[in-house]
C-alpha cells in the first residue's frame, strides 16, 4: 500500500532540485559573507589577553563565556530538541519534524548572525561584525521566531519552503527587533514580543495566506498516536525545564540573570495546575488531553518572556503563570476551532495558544509592570539598570517605558501579520514542490521511509497467514 | 475493544470535579501564601547592586547563582525528565508517568518553597522568606521524596490521590529535614537520608495501605513493551548522567562541589558493572534483564547522597557503588517478590531496590565516614568547613558527628514508615477516583488516548483482510 | 516465533560465566588500582581553603571546576545519550545499542582514569595520580574513542567482547594521546586526530578481522523502523547540540573556550545544509535519508576537532563544515558498500564516514591552521597561549608544528589500524560468545525481551481472528 502511495505523489513534490541548489548556494553565500563580514571578539580572540591586561581584568573567570555559555546550551537544546520534537505529535511526520527543524534552524542561525549583526553591532570603524557567546544565543532566539511559524505549517510545506520562509522570517526578525529593542528602547530579553508575538502572527499569516480547503483529505494523517505522542514530550520537557534559561540567557550578569530564572520557574510551575485544571474541565469525564498538556504548560514562559527580568515579585509570576494555562488551553478547545471554521487559518500545533496569545499577554504584561516600576522597589542603581535608562534615555521615565513597550508589542504584530502575508503570497508559487491535499503530514513525502511501518508490526506468523489468506482471496 | 473497555471505566474514576478544584483551589493558595511571604533574596534582587558595593563584592560572578545555576538545570532535568521518563517503562501508562510526574513536580516544588522557607529561612525581623537558586534547588529535592513515592504507587492512584500524597509528602519533608539537617546538625547534601530514604520508605508505606489484593487483574498490562522500555533509559541516562549534579548541587563552594561530583561519578560507573554482572547471573542463560539496568543502575547515586562530600576517596566511592549495585539487583530478584507476596507491599518500580535500600546504606556509609574523618586527612580547616563545625556546633567532634548522622537516618525511617502509613489512611478513602484493580496502569482512565493502538499497527491491507476474515465468520 | 528463535540461538552465546566474571574481576581490580594510585587533587580537596590561602586566589569561582562543569556535563551527555542512542536506529538492537554502550563506557571512564594518569600525570614524588574536573572530561574523550569503534561493530559482538575491545582501546589511546600530545606536543582539544581518527580506524580494522561472510542471513534485522530512527535522533541531536562543549571542554580558560564554541557551532550548522544537498541528490525523488542526518550533519563537529581553538575564523569553520557534510554524506552513498563489498569491512554505523574519514580532514585542517599561524593574527602572547610555545617548546616555530600536528595524525592511524587488528584477533577466538550470523542485530540474544513485539501491536480482535485462521488451515 505504501509502495502504491508512493506512486500517487504528484510530481511536483520532485525537490531534488531546488532543495539542493537552496542549500548550496545559500551556504555558500553564507561563507562569503562570514568571510567579508564576521570576525570574533575581543573575548573570544587570542587578543584576550591583552584586552584582560588593558581593562585590569583579573581572571578568566570574567570572559562573558562563563556568564552565558550554560544558559547557551540550554537555549540550544530547546531550539533543536525542544522544538523538533514537541512537533514529533504526528503519526507519520516525526521525520519532517525533527528533520525540517534542525535543518532551518542551522541555516536560520547563519543568517541571523548577519542580520541581526547588520542591525545591532556592525562596527562603523572597521565594518565588521564582532560574535561571541551573546551572538550565539541571539541567533539562536532568531531562530526560535521561525521555527515557531514552522509549527503552524507542520505537515503542509516542502523544506525548500520552510528555507525560504526562515530567510525572510529572520530578515523581518532582526528589522523589527531593531526597531523594537534600539528604537523604542524596550525590554524584552526573553522575546514575548520580539520573538513569539511575531514568531506567532508571521506563522499564522502564511497559513492563512496557504489555507488549504480540501485538507480534511489527509485527515487519517492528522492524529496522533500513542508513540508520538510520548516523543513529543520529550520536547515539552526539554522546553519547559530549560525556559528559565531562555529568559535569563542575555538579561543582565547577576540578579538579572538570577531573578529571571526565579520568574520563569514560578511562572511555569502555575501554568502546569491550570492547564490540567481547564484540560481535564473539558472533557466529560475528566480525563485530560496531551496536546493540552503538550503545548499550554508552555505558555507561562511565554508570557514572562518580557517581565521575567523585572521586579514582578514571585507571586506576580505566578499570576501570570496561572491566567497564561487558563489561556491557552482554552485557545484549544475554542479559539483553534473558530480560527479553522471562521478565518481559514489551519494551524496546525497550534502555535496561536502557544506563542501568538501568550506573546501578547507577555508584552501586556511587560508594559504594565514596567510602568508600575518605582524607585522604593527597584532602587535608584536598579532601576537604571533594569531598564538601561543610560545615554539617550537617561531621563525617561518608568510610565513613558511602559508606552514605549505597548508600542513595542503593536510592532511585533504588525510584522508578523503583513510579514506572515507577503511571504505567504510568495510561497504560494507553484515552485516549491509542496504537498498535494491528501499528502499532507506524511513522511513519505520528502523522507525515504525504508520499511513501511506494518513490515514493523506484523509478527512472522501473521506475514504467513497474510499469504494464506491472499490465496482465500485468489480462490 | 478500546471503545469497550471504555465503558466498563466505573464512574468513580470521573475527576472532572475533584481534580480542576484541586488544582486551581491549591493554586489560588499559592498565589496567596507566595504574595504574603516570599520575596526575592540578596542576591536576585535588583538591590544587588548595592550588596555588592556593601560587601566589597568586585564582580557579578560571586553571585550564588554562576556556582550553582548549571546543577540547578541538571537537577530541573532529573526531576522532570529522568523521574517522568524512568516511570514510562509500562506499556501503557507512559502519560501517567510523564505527565502526572509533571504536575505534582510543578505542584510540589511550590509548595516546598513555602514549607521549606518556614523552617529553614523564615526571616524573623521581615516574616518573609527570601528565595534565590539554592532555594530552587532545595525544592526540587523535596518534590524528589514525592517523585520516589510515586513510583511505588505508579499506575494504581489517581491524579488527585497524588496531588494529596504531595501536598503532605512536601511537607513531612520539611519537617523531616529540619530535625535532621537543623537540629541533629547531620550532613546530607544529597539526600541519601533526607530524600531517598524518606521517599523511599513513605512510598512503601503508603502502598502498603493500599494493598489490592486483586491486583492480578490487570495482569495483561502490567509489563513493558519494546519502546517503552527505550523510553525508559532516557529516564535511566538522565538520571545516571547528572547524578553528579544532584549530590553536588548545594555542598560548599569550591571543594565541596567538585569533591561531591568526582566521588558520585565513579561511584555510579561502578554500580552499573555490577548490576550487569548481577543481572546476567540470575538468568539461566546469562541474558540481561532491563528492569535491572533500567534502574539498580542508579542505586550508587544514592548511596553516595550522605558521603560524596565527605573525603571519602575515590575508591572509596568505587567501594559502594560496586556493592550498591549488587544489593540493588538482588533486591529486584529476591526482595521485590517477598514484599509483595509476605509483606502485602506491591511496588510498581521497585523503589524499595532504588531508593529505600540503597538510601539507607548511603545513611551507614555517610555515619561511618564521618566517624572516621580525621584532621589528619581533612586538615584543621577542611574538616571545619566540611561539618559545618561553626556555632553551636563548633565543639562536635568527628565521633559525635557520626552518631548523629545515624540519628538522622532513624529519623527519616520514621518519618517515611509514619507519614506513609497516616497518608496511605486517607488515601483510601473511597473519594478520589482511584481506577479499579482491573484498570490500573492503563492511560485510558485518565487521558483521552485519541487513537486505539491497533489503529496504528494495523496496515491497510490488513484492516482489509479483516474485513475478509469477519466475513468468513459470518459465513 | 520468537521463543523458537530463541531456542535456536547456538549455546556460545551464553554468557552466564564470562560476563559477571569479567565484570567483577575487573571493577574490584578498579578498585584495587584506585586504591594505591587515584587521590583528589588539590582543586577537589578539603585542603582546598589552604590552596587558595596560598596561591592569593580569592574566590571558589576561581576554582576550575567553574570553568570546566558545564562542559563536562554537556559531554557526559554525548558519551551516554549522543553515542547511546544515535545506535538505537536498528529495528531490533536498542537494548544492546542503549545497554551496552552504558556498560563499556562505565567501564571504560574508571580504566581511563588509571591510564591517562599513569601517562600524563603521575605525580613522581608521591607515585599518585591526583584528579579532578578536566580528568573526568578527558576519561570521558577516551571512553569515546571506543564508543566511535563499538559503531562498526553494532550487533555482531557479545558484551564481554565489546569490554575487551575497551580494554585494549583505552590502553591504545592512552598511549597515542602520550605519543600525539606530550612527545609531539601536537594540539588536539576536541580530538580529531586522537579520538575520531584512532577510534574510527580502531573499530574498522576490528570489524575487518571480524569479517561475517554470511552477515546476509541476517537481513531481516539490519533495517530501521519508524520508531527507531526517531530514537536515534535523539542520539543525533544531542551529539550536534553539545560538540561545542566537547571541542571547547579542555581548551584553555577564556578565549579558547570561547573561540572553541563558537567554531564548532558554526561548522556544524553549514555540515547540515551540505548534508541535507547531497541525500537529496541521492534520490531520484530528492527525498532525504534518515542515515544521513543522523549521522553526516555531524562531521564538521569532528573535522573541528583540532582546529577549533585555533583561529580558523568564523568563515573557515563554515567551510571545513561545508566540505565535511559533502563527503561524509558521499561516504555512506559510495564508500560504505565498496568498503563492505571489496575490502570486506562490514561498518554498521558508518564510523568510516562519521569519524575516520572526518577525523582525518580534521588532522590535516589542524596542521594546516597550525602552519598558517601567524602573529599578526594571534599577537604574540596569544601565539605563544595557543600552541603552548613554552618550556621546551618555545623555540618551536609554526611551520614545524604544522608538521608534528600532521605526524600527530600519522601516529592516530597507525594506532588505530595495528591496534585494531591485533584487538580483532584476540576477540576472533571462539570463546567470547558472539552471535551467530543469522542472530546478528537481534536484542533475543543478550537481553530478556519479555513480550515479543507482535503481542504490542496485535490487537485483541486480530488476535482472535488468528485463531480463527489456524483453525483455517487446520481444516
């Protein structure tokens, strides 16, 4: 039957083409460009040891390397463990999950290292780009935007267009973090609005703008099976337990950093009882659903993507932990059945419940506590620090920062939407070699499935009686 | 047959009421209790600024959090994905494990926060109690106890059963660990007294209360599959890699932590040469068994949480890893049947061999070496700053020590045979949708499992032979 | 089926004798050995606090445990999961993958421990080898040259021959690390040369003495199934994620950590788009293999195995990347079945192509980098740090150590290869217990597999209906 499958795929799913020229050409662009553009810095040169001498640097121990680097890994680990294989749900897309994944976050890091290296730290002198270890975990929050997006179009998209959908996803991203961080000056290190505000409306704009009418026709596909459904934990996991080091990972050395993790845990830890609270509510006899228990435990750290650095105080993170669970599951029980039936949005992990809503509550979150931030709280040293009111913004007050970041978050939706629907319009092109209708979510697409999954399953003695009863039938 | 089996669920199992109230009544509380007393310390505080200045503080690295912020995230790992993962080895009962694991972990260390903050850092002047990283760690080990005690009840109670084993395993901990760390002033930096054996033995006790004796009923799903059991050593591997972590996580700065993280090393790699050889021998033909590798592998960690920041010598820690594993196996082989058969104790995933075993010989081996400590090999300060030998305290001598050492392992029997037992009591109280002996370790009763698993085995030509069949039956 | 399997496996692979006997004998021979050489060395001793006092350092941060941990834990996780579970991709052999992989590398890290003290840091005075962090992470290295040759060898071998083949391993790298790096004082921090090239060709001259004519009849079991190849790339991932930590974990403090990082994550990042180019090319649909990504997207890891503490520049990890993707993806489409077919090497894993044949680019790219050294680049100081021009090799010029870095490899290929072939024949004795051809990639053989795989996937109504069908025949 597979074989057969295999058969009726349209030719137009032929990538063997233009995946290999994209990954080529773009890599090699990729090399060019590092050549005339990326250099290391002054922490990670062999120069080092000057630049320590010069600046009365005691000890290695102050390299930022060391501030960063286990806060980098755990970054990492989410992007690529995380992400791909929270997306692992599906019967017969785990391949494409964790296969697509890993291969648009590696070229979407390389990118991102030039765009946001462009945007934020070309140095006029020499017109170079200096990358250390905070390079690193920027590229990787970059990446984490489109890899979002990609969770709204799981199963319906060819890899090339996931490539071309990372290209400008980063393009966008670094535009508009620009604007947001430099421009308008707002805080935001662990990206409710600079990451998953946009991340979630770019992804949900290209899967309005691809809106597929006829998908009911992959329905057997778009299940889960139990498996699936225990390797995609691993992803929840990973995601949940390493969050605190995504909103820590660039906040500022020592009680930035610290106080982030401390948000972050609480918040999450709230998330998980409502989430199972509202999950089990709606079902008739209490039983609780994964995909409730895979996504919305998320949300938490989500929204405190912005605030988790500031003073929120434990119990407020575990506010908005407790509202964000509330949320999002409810976003999956209602809100994805409206979006679906109502706007002709197919999202297919449902990132709206997960990044799009929870972003935006961050962001809310965010300005409100921002503007809510006073001296006798902060102290006069930590409130500059907090909110970096140094150089041009040295004299800006708390409430102003709290507009600046409302208007922040009004530019991550704007870029996510009209982003998300030049780029849809672009993929939509009938060169992308994307799946047929009642080919979607199905590995056997873009991956050699070598064995098809019944050779796996059925027992010797059952292969015999197959034969046997193939005579039956030939009789 | 799913369907079926479905229906024959008795109403009891419906937690659609108890366990949302549950969760949000205790949320709500812990959104009340964080408000009133939890503040964040010194160190995560945006005040930090001046603590440093304050205390001649030169560099943002002194903070607490750069010494244990990555055995933080090992520890975060093992709680989550190496207790969740470990517990997935059943066919079936993969969400239970995963899933139930995350929600009373996310409740517990909450929780623990308040009971652990009471006793140990309540602030006298202010009334609050101040957090930062060493209190997250601290509450993850006392979600751990909870975790332990979950295995031996794994698949046989209900969610909202589990919520009420942590709500008072969390707080027995507490208590527990006062007496033992506070006023017996023994040392137990990784919990071979504190965590494993109280959770171990308050497990079993509470199991032993809720004894089915015909429990034989659900036989058919009692064992593991192929996957879950590759499932399981993802559980088995975190566990084992970030051992080291766990037992080093709050010892002393410097030595303590490196020391601690040496001795559990190589006392784990010796546990796992001699489960193989234990686990091989009690076969006729000398094949393995993945139960014992699974888990006796880990029994060294254990019983190196009291001493691993003693100067115990690194084939000292080889010593009681290589018997630990012996004892451990044996126990799975020899001991686990007896329980169950004469003692009326069923413990699904042999904590009795992991955990209560293993707990107390970490308690023995943590007393003797102590004993044995001498200014000779520790040096004058060294042995000062390995005890705690400050204060009250400062005229203790080695002997001394040991015996209280000791003392507190009575202690953390006690309180794990007495708390178990008085939970188990109101455990059984026929009101918390516990499943049927018929039901028990099936994912069924409380998760919707979208598809039966014979929908995702059966390749099509087979369902069609199906068809066939039935109509040869009916003929 | 499966219990007649299971009665016709040949009597020699009972390994009720050989594998506790080995096992207990050698860890109490550990133990022995421990016990008169292996003390804490100054950094994990009580005397710590006397150190510091005397070496004016004023903080435990100073302490190279701060430097070191998280990048041993990172590599931790690549010896037990990254190896572990990359080889569970086999239908059948995941117990042995997981199992046996954790067994010899327990083993291995306490032998390393021992041989790379007597060798590199044997105190003369005392006659005792003092550990601490960085031993621990080079045990761990050594453990993974033997690991990397278990690769070619993958379910063809018994335990007690897989401890064996560590045995001698570990004393091979031991002695070729001495040669490489103290005699030639060639630099290799991420072991391109002293662990991928002598593992890779150490496990390939094994497996060409151990040659299976009749390998064949085992056909049925050399394949992948869905599940086992998502398995497996959680092996990949975390193998990918944290070769960072792997290249950088010995390198010097500050900038060669940090330079190491930053190198290896973009290397490979650009092996993932080369590899993904070329297993599309390979099919004429451009579908994309699975072992391809496990395995391919991983050579510019290894390839920068010696390079990357050098300043090779961020554009020239992106090459050696770009090129190593290329070929180490043609090696399995070319290589791999001439390498089986004429030279008779029967590589299960693929090692030739993940860590030879890179290994070896990663060699000459190290001598290469070495020889183009220039000050201008380093600045004298950061030369001097770099290539470690000190004592007796302060006068050596680059030039020449490009040339001893190319010796280094010379020497790993040898050791490899003579090492390898003579470990082959000893474990050619018929006395080891090794499957039989037809058994090969069967877990049955050395692990209890309670339930056959059909009793999972079989439903119960299909269960019925076989009967229904024995009946059938039986008519």
């Amino acid at each position: 039957m597979h074989g057969t499958l295999c058969c009726l795929v349209p030719d137009n799913t032929n990538i063997r083409l233009t995946l290999p020229v994209v990954c080529f050409v773009w890599q090699i662009a990729m090399i060019i460009l590092f050549g005339v553009f990326i250099r290391y810095d002054e922490e990670s040169n062999t120069h080092w040891v000057e630049t320590k001498a010069h600046n009365n640097i005691t000890s290695d121990i102050e390299n930022d390397f060391y501030f960063r680097y286990p806060s980098f890994q755990d970054v990492h680990v989410m992007i690529f463990v995380g992400f791909g294989f929270l997306m692992t749900f599906l019967k017969r897309y785990s391949f494409g999950a964790v296969g697509f994944n890993f291969l648009i976050a590696s070229f979407g890091l390389q990118w991102a290292l030039l765009m946001q290296g462009w945007f934020h730290s070309l140095d006029p002198q020499t017109g170079k780009i200096f990358i250390g270890i905070e390079s690193l975990i920027n590229a990787d929050f970059c990446v984490a935007g489109c890899l979002i997006a990609y969770g709204a179009v799981l199963g319906k998209v060819s890899p090339v267009q996931l490539l071309v959908m990372t290209l400008f996803g980063v393009t966008l991203f670094a535009v508009e973090e620009y604007i947001i961080l430099n421009l308008l000056h707002a805080r935001d290190a662990g990206g409710s609005m600079v990451i998953h505000t946009f991340g979630g409306y770019y992804g949900l704009a290209i899967s309005w703008v691809l809106y597929r009418p006829n998908l009911h026709q992959s329905k057997r596909m778009q299940g889960s099976v139990y498996h699936s459904d225990t390797f995609a934990m691993i992803g929840t996991l990973f995601l949940w337990m390493f969050w605190p080091s995504f909103n820590s990972a660039i906040t500022d050395h020592g009680d930035g950093q610290h106080r982030a993790v401390i948000n972050t845990y609480l918040g999450l830890a709230s998330t998980v009882l409502t989430t199972v609270a509202i999950s089990s509510l709606s079902q008739k006899t209490g039983k609780l659903d994964m995909v409730h228990i895979q996504n919305s435990t998320l949300a938490g750290g989500v929204a405190l993507g912005t605030a988790a650095e500031f003073m929120i105080s434990p119990y407020g993170a575990l506010i908005v932990g407790f509202f964000c669970g509330i949320i999002s599951t409810m976003g999956y029980i209602f809100i994805s059945p409206f979006l679906e039936k109502t706007l002709k949005i197919q999202d297919t992990c449902g990132i709206h419940n997960l990044h799009a809503m929870p972003g935006v509550i961050g962001g809310i979150v965010g300005a409100i506590t921002a503007a809510a931030a006073s001296e006798s709280v902060y102290g006069k040293q930590g409130l500059i620090n907090t909110f970096d009111f140094t150089g041009d913004f040295k004299d800006r007050t708390v409430l102003t920062q709290g507009g600046y970041q409302a208007a922040g978050m009004c530019v991550s939706i704007v870029f996510g939407v009209v982003g998300g629907a030049i780029v849809g319009s672009i993929l939509k092109l009938p060169i992308w070699g994307d799946p047929a209708d009642e080919n979607c979510f199905d590995d056997e697409v873009y991956w050699e499935v070598r064995e098809p999954e019944h050779q796996e399953s059925i027992p010797p003695i059952l292969e015999y009686n197959n034969h046997m009863i193939h005579k039956h039938q030939d009789l």
